[in-house]
C-alpha cells in the first residue's frame, strides 16, 4: 500500500470526523457515515476532486432503495481506479484479526471493531 495514502487513511479513521456504518461504503440516511473502505474512497474523491453518485436503485426483495457508488456499481467494496490510487491489490484487504483472517468489511460489519481499533490493524498490517 502507498504509505502516504495508508497515513492518512489511518488518521482519518482516529480522527473523529467520520462516523460509523455498515453494510456499504456510505450511508444514504445518515450523513457523513461510512465504513472503514468508504472512508478511503472519499479520501481518493477529495483528492481527484470527485462526488460521490446517488443512485436509486431495487434491491433483492425488490425494495426501493437509493445508494452512494463510487463506480461502475461499487457501492459495497473499492472500485479499480481507489485501489490503483491506494497502492492495494484487493478491494476489501484480508488482515490477521484474533488468529483468523478477516476482511476489513468484515471486521467494521459483523465484528464492530471501531474506525480506532480498525486503523491500528491497518497500521500493524497493511
């Protein structure tokens, strides 16, 4: 990983001006609410200068639903061009959580790690 983008990734995740969400990269109802992916894709927005897309959408149930992508459809993990831009090979990078791997997803969704206890695993091992 590009350790200047991995720097600030991690400060933004300690920093406090994020909040917490699960399930996609960022909340539609709440604002400024991300996962920990979502928080490094809007760091590579701000820095190309680019907006996040509303989309409206049905989901599997055939519920309406309207959602933030980033491209080409990718609402729930890292798009190709944040991944080139961070320097990663995966969209949703496995780390060492409690002897098991985990996705960082996974980690922020089913896990409930904090942003605070997701940057140190980032730190440690990205």
């Amino acid at each position: 990983m590009n350790p200047e983008i991995k720097d600030r990734w991690i400060a933004a995740l300690r920093s406090g001006s994020y909040k917490q969400t699960q399930g996609q990269l960022r909340s539609v109802s709440e604002p400024n609410c991300y996962c920990c992916l979502g928080v490094l894709a809007d760091l590579y927005l701000k820095d190309t200068q680019q907006d996040w897309r509303l989309q409206a959408g049905v989901d599997e149930e055939g519920s309406d639903q309207k959602r933030y992508l980033l491209h080409r459809n990718c609402f729930l993990d890292l798009s190709l061009e944040v991944l080139g831009w961070a320097g990663l090979h995966d969209s949703n990078p496995v780390v060492i959580y409690d002897d098991e791997g985990w996705s960082l997803a996974e980690l922020n969704d089913d896990v409930g790690l904090s942003f605070t206890q997701i940057a140190d695993i980032i730190d440690e091992q990205l």
